[in-house]
C-alpha cells in the first residue's frame, strides 16, 4: 500500500463517519415513532410512480417502464440474488429478453400497501408486490414484499433503486 493510500484511507474513514453521524443526528429531536412520515403530495407522487412503473411492468412495456426510472448507469435493481446495474443493463439484459420470451410471459402485476418515507430529494418506499405469469404454459403467481429508492429530479420523483 502507498504513503497516499495509508494516510486517506483513515482520512476518507473519518469523514464517512461524520457523514453518518451528521444525517443519524440531523433530525435529533423531532418526533420519530412513526415509521413513516411525509408530505402529503410527495406521498402521492411516489405512490403515482411506483403504481405506473406496475402497470407498464403488466403491460411488458420497457418504453413505459423507462419513464418511471433513472435511466442511466445510477439505476440497480436486485431480484432475488440476480442483480442489474444500469438502465441499459436491466433493458437490454433482463426486461427484453423477459418480455419477448415464449415461455415467461406476464399476466399481471401489481402492488400495494406503499409506505413511503422522505428526507429531502430522497426517498423509499416498502410494498407489496403480487406478479401472476405463465411459464412454460402454466399459471403461476408469486407475492412479494419490495422496497424502492426513489430521487427527485427536474420531471419529478424517479425510481433510483429497486429489491424485490
């Protein structure tokens, strides 16, 4: 290891613990028993988005879907253990070839039960899931609990991160 990378590596330590601790302590002293808190019309722009990203994802519409997330390298999403990093990775590498399979093929989706907390230009949301599908002609279905990342940006909230 270099003299640079010994002396920043507690440099950069330090400053990610008083990161940490500044945005645990920023909110000292205002009432937190409730688990989630948010404005109102923030609350119903997410519940809007995720509910759209749904709807597109029932339609197998990736064109849809896009307008509901960060399309850049910045998005991810985890399934299970799989994990897509980018938009263009998760396009291109997992909904298309999803969507225009003969085996898989979507029935529904939707979600429910979105619980939504905001700091800032940041916020998550928990929900429930249910995805109903045919794989190799079978009906299947699968219920779900997932959370989602969201940003706000100049065209409004957008998905960042998704597990499921």
């Amino acid at each position: 290891m270099t003299l640079n990378k010994m002396v920043s590596m507690p440099i950069a330590i330090a400053a990610l613990v008083l990161f940490t601790s500044s945005v645990l302590f920023a909110h000292e002293g205002e009432p937190n028993d409730s688990p989630f808190s948010a404005p109102e019309p923030a609350v119903t722009e997410i519940s809007t988005v995720l509910t759209g990203y749904a709807r597109e994802v029932a339609k197998s519409n990736v064109e849809g879907i896009a307008t509901y997330v960060i399309q850049s390298d910045a998005f991810s999403i985890i399934e299970g253990s799989h994990a897509n990093w980018g938009w263009a990775d998760y396009r291109d590498n997992h909904l298309k070839p999803e969507f225009s399979s003969d085996k898989f093929k979507i029935t529904a989706f939707s979600i429910s039960d979105i619980r939504v907390s905001i700091a800032g230009d940041v916020a998550y949301a928990t929900f429930k899931s249910k995805i109903e599908f045919t794989l190799d002609g079978e009906a299947k279905s699968n219920d779900g609990m997932d959370t989602a990342i969201l940003v706000k940006t100049e065209d409004g909230w957008r998905i960042r991160h998704m597990h499921s």
